[in-house]
C-alpha cells in the first residue's frame, strides 16, 4: 500500500505546497555591468527575414538587432561571433561603438573572457572607438579572468582618455579584489569611493562588499555595513538580504536569520527561493521542522517554488534522520513537479542508506543512477567508501576506490583517508601502511593534518611509536604545520606506550609552536601520569589546566578519580568525586567499574570505606 508523504518525520509538513505551487523560479543575481535603454524580450529571437546572420549581405540594421540579441544569451558557437566580428570591421562605416560593445558582451556571456581582451587590443589597434562601457566590459574580462593588475591598469587608461570611471567600474574591481582574497585593498578601494565621493556607491556595490565580508566569515561586519547603507538611504535588494541571511544561517545564527527574513517583507523586499533555501537549510542543521513547516507555506502564499536545491536540503535532511522513505517520497514530489534529480540528490540518499547501514542499498541506487545518465562524482563513491569501511568491509570499499579512476574521477585525500582509517579500524596495520606508502606518498598526494592524524593514531594504537615520531618529523620537514589535534594523538601515544617523559616535552614545547593545550591534551598527559603512578604530577598538571583557563570536562575527572583509585588515594579520589559532581558531572563505567573492583576486595581502608558510603549509598 502506497505510504503517505513524509508525515512521520515532520508534522502537518505541508508537501501538498511542493506540488500545488506553479513552477517559478528566481535565480541568484548581481545586476548587469552593462545595459542599454533598450530592453527587449532577451527570450526573443531577432527577425533575420530570409537572410543568415551571418551572411556577407547582412543589413546594418539586422547586425544591430543580432548583436542586441546576442549581447543577452551569447552565440552558439565562438567563431560564430568571430566571424560577426570581421564582417563588421568590412563594413563602411563601420558600426558604432555600442555595436562592438554588445558582441564583447556577448563574448562575456560564452565566458571567453580572453578572446574578448583581444577583440578589444584589436579594436584599439585599428583606431576603433571605445566608450566607458566598452572599458568596463574589458575590466570585468580582467577580474574574471583573476587579473585584477591588469583591470586595475584600464582604470588608469580609462581615466587618461579623458573617460570618467562609474560606479559600475568600481564595482567590477572591487568584486575582482574579493574574488582574488585581496580584501583589504577592496575596502580600501570602497572607502576611497565614500571619502571622496567620486561616485555614489549603489545598492550593487554595497551587495559586492558585504558578499565579500560573509565569504570571510566576517558576518557581524556584512551586517554593520548593511545597516550602513540603510542609513545612507541605499534601499538593500533581495540579494543584500539573502547574502546575510546565508551567512547567518552557516554561522548557526539562524533566528537572526529568520529576523531578518520578517523585516525585508516587511520592507516590501520580495524573498527569493534563495533566501528561503538557506533558511530551510539553516533550520535542517538545527531539527526545527515546525519552522521548516512555516518556510515551506510561505512559499507558496507568495508562489515561490521550491528548486532542486531545496529539494536537496530536505532529502539530505531525511537521510541525515535515517528516514529514507520521506526522502525518497521528497523526490517522487519533486519529479512530479517537472523537476529531475541530479547527482546531489542521489548522493544525499546514498549517504542516508550508509548512515543506516544498508551500504548494499546505497551501490544499487548509485547503479540506478548512472543508468538513468547522471554520471556519480567523486563525493558519491566516497560515500560508499565510508560506508563499506565502517561495515568492516574494506576490502569492498578498496573495489569501488579502484573503479574510480576508471570513471575519469580523482579521489580526494578524504577518500585515502576514509580507507586508511578503515584498515586501521580492521587491525590491518601492515596493509595501512602500504597503502599509504604505495598510493598515497609515493604518488605524490598531498596531505593534510587529518590524514596524518589518522596515521598517527593508528601506529600509535598498534605500538608503532618510533615510526609515528618519524611521521611525526616527516610532516614538520615537508612544511605541514601540525596542529594541537595531532599532538594530541602523539602525547596520547607516547604516554601509553611508556615515554612519558618525550611525551611531557611534547606537552611542554606547544606554546613555542605557538599552540595552546586543549583539554583534551591535559588529559592525555595526566592520564599518562596516572599510569605511572606520578599522582602529584597528574595533580600539579590538574591545577594548571584550571589557572591557564583550560577547564577539565568530565573524561579529565573521571580519568584522575581512577588513578586515585589505582594508587590507593580514596581521600583525593573523594574530594575529586565531589568537585565533580558540583560540576554537574557523573562518574562513567570505567569508574564506577573500578570502584566496584576495590569494593569486592573487601579491602577495609577507612578512606575506601568512607567513599563508599558517599559514592554507593
């Protein structure tokens, strides 16, 4: 019997929207770098009448019309639009400016932003005019193209001609400087523009700016800047809003998001399936269904329909739950609303099979998919990947890693890892060892902290220390700076396998590496000392965590009660007990366990006595 539509997961979820509302999409746009007064139907195919295109008797008035057209969808083919190009410098006279301007636009379009540049040091070549909007095309080719310099050098021909930069120019260049992580001088470019009001910055290049600062992580100050251009009576567009909303919403701030999705409807700014996109995102991360609910019927009061990115955050939201059902009836609705599947929806179903454990599942829907034409990418195999090596099936998961380069895909150092770690887990260490010697060093495969970790938590778990300190050096040597998580691994190492004392100068040299230790670092080593039985050590290490602002959390007491235990120190281990449970936290297993232990012995110690009393009533 047909099931109902995902109505398990979340309550009253109003899936009859997905497939009543109209399919209108919006899209994610800044305005254009260059327009004309003219603004025809871009959907709109010129009336050529019985000539070609690109015919030698092409009428001025028919190029003008082609251009207009092209300058809005691009050609179909570059020597398309090369050969427009020559026919237009045969004619005489020859067309205006605005008419070369359009076919660079159109090249623009193709994304031939280098046959563009040259097109235009042609135009210059042959004494052609150019104008303002013919520079601002080139500079944008420039910045697209991720050399800024050379834009940077146009503005000053520009100016030289006796051009005056708009603020189109400026916007180009500031959003070339942020696209080549050069943010500092883009402020310094947008604070120029606003000191000396040599042009008025519109709502374009404060959305430019504030892009710039959310892609940095830098949401407060997008927002400052935002309420800057408020109050200088610049009115945010929907992509102002939605460029904060979804920063908001991947910095976890997701009510503030929501605040402000209130007030630019309020405003009269229309959201966009994007905005409501990175809410519902927003709110997946966080399980606020009964929010995700409300989005949903927003959108379709205001015949928003959902797109195949939203129909992905959900379907990833129900594999993430395990509720594989509601994903796939997601999908069905989706496809019902004239909408196909693409790799990322397959892979988010994938990846809901895994985390259940159906891995076998996961290869048939990945089969399915590559029937149906939509080619897997490397995240899919390495969902399965990680799946099969957390089955304990690695020798399966080495299969697809194999077929891989077969389909013309590249694993990442993720997937390298994701098998290493799965040898690991098997007690396969010779063969880990291999395989990251044989594909991942001798092929050159560069690495990172979390591939070395995995490493040296390996070798270390399997008492490999001399080999994971050589790791150890390799990675200094070859210009890898470990971080606070890999020495971590190697104190936890050295400490359990009797080198305590390499392990205490480990411990000790991380402020001249410039790192701090994290409690997880203390409590490696204090359990190293507890191990040995250096109880005032592990209690000297336990007060410096606390003066240095490194709070111990509950694994650093239940690890130090048992070393008391261990050592027959019932009154510290008493004290301890205490302290902690003022905390709010409890002993676990291991502790108690070990209290049990001491208990049976019918050892008649006062203090044990006396902790038994307070810790078993």
């Amino acid at each position: 019997m047909k099931r109902a539509y995902a109505t398990s997961f979340i309550p009253n979820f109003p899936f009859r929207f997905l497939r009543d509302s109209s399919c209108f999409l919006t899209s994610f746009q800044f305005h254009c770098l260059y327009s004309t007064n003219i603004n025809p139907n871009p959907n709109s195919t010129p009336n050529l009448k019985p000539h070609s295109p690109y015919s030698s008797n092409l009428t001025y008035a028919q190029l003008q019309q082609l251009l207009l057209h092209k300058s809005m969808t691009g050609f179909d083919k570059l020597d398309n639009a090369l050969v427009v190009f020559d026919k237009m410098l045969q004619m005489k006279p020859l067309p205006s400016v605005f008419d070369f301007t359009r076919l660079l636009t159109a090249l623009v379009r193709m994304r031939h932003y280098s046959v563009a540049i040259t097109l235009f040091k042609n135009m210059r070549a042959l004494s052609i005019p150019v104008d303002i909007f013919t520079f601002n095309t080139v500079i944008n080719c420039f910045c697209r193209l991720n050399s800024v310099d050379h834009g940077l050098s146009l503005l000053a021909a520009v100016m030289k001609r006796g051009f005056r930069p708009d603020v189109v120019t400026y916007n180009t260049l500031i959003r070339g400087l942020i696209l080549q992580d050069r943010a500092v001088e883009a402020e310094r470019l947008f604070k120029k523009l606003l000191r000396f009001k040599e042009i008025r910055p519109d709502v374009v290049t404060y959305t430019t700016f504030i892009d710039g600062l959310c892609k940095k992580g830098q949401t407060a100050m997008a927002v400052t800047l935002f309420r800057y251009m408020e109050r200088k009576g610049c009115k945010p567009s929907t992509v102002t809003y939605s460029t904060i909303i979804d920063s908001l919403c991947k910095h976890r701030l997701v009510d503030q998001a929501l605040g402000l999705l209130r007030e630019m409807t309020k405003k009269g700014v229309p959201p966009n399936v994007i905005t409501y996109s990175s809410l519902i995102q927003g709110m997946c991360d966080f399980n606020r269904w009964q929010d995700i609910r409300q989005l949903l019927s927003e959108m379709h009061v205001g015949k928003i329909s959902p797109d195949v990115h939203t129909f992905n955050i959900l379907i990833d939201a129900y594999g993430k739950e395990g509720m594989i059902e509601d994903a796939k009836d997601v999908m069905e609705i989706m496809i019902q609303k004239g909408l196909y599947p693409d790799v990322v929806t397959y892979s988010a179903l994938m990846d809901g099979y895994c985390l259940r454990g159906e891995v076998d599942e996961a290869l048939a829907l990945l089969e399915t998919m590559t029937r149906k034409g939509i080619m897997p990418d490397t995240h899919a195999y390495s969902i399965l990947i990680k799946g099969y090596c957390k089955k304990m099936k690695v020798d399966r998961a080495i299969d697809i890693f194999q077929q891989m380069p077969l389909e013309g895909l590249i694993p990442t150092v993720e997937t390298y890892s994701t098998i290493l770690q799965g040898f690991f887990h098997m007690g396969r260490h010779v063969e880990a060892r291999k395989f990251f010697k044989e594909k991942m060093i001798d092929q050159g495969l560069n690495l990172d902290n979390v591939t070395c970790g995995i490493l040296l938590h390996g070798l270390c778990q399997n008492h490999f220390v001399p080999e994971a300190l050589s790791l150890f050096n390799t990675m200094e040597c070859s210009g890898l700076i470990p971080n606070i998580y890999i020495y971590t691994i190697l104190i936890d190492g050295l400490s359990k396998s009797g080198h305590l004392e390499k392990a205490r100068s480990v411990f000790n040299n991380l402020p001249s590496r410039g790192l701090r230790p994290d409690v997880k670092a203390y409590t490696m080593l204090i359990q190293g000392f507890c191990q040995e039985g250096l109880l005032d050590e592990a209690n000297e290490l336990f007060v410096e965590m606390e003066a240095n602002g490194c709070f111990p959390n509950e694994v650093t007491y239940n690890t130090l009660i048992r070393g008391c235990l261990y050592n027959k120190k019932y009154n510290e281990a008493s004290v301890l007990i205490s302290k902690m449970r003022a905390r709010g936290f409890a002993a676990d297993a291991s502790t108690t366990s070990a209290l049990l232990d001491l208990l049976e012995s019918q050892e008649q110690d006062p203090g044990l006595l006396a902790l038994r009393k307070k810790f078993l009533p």
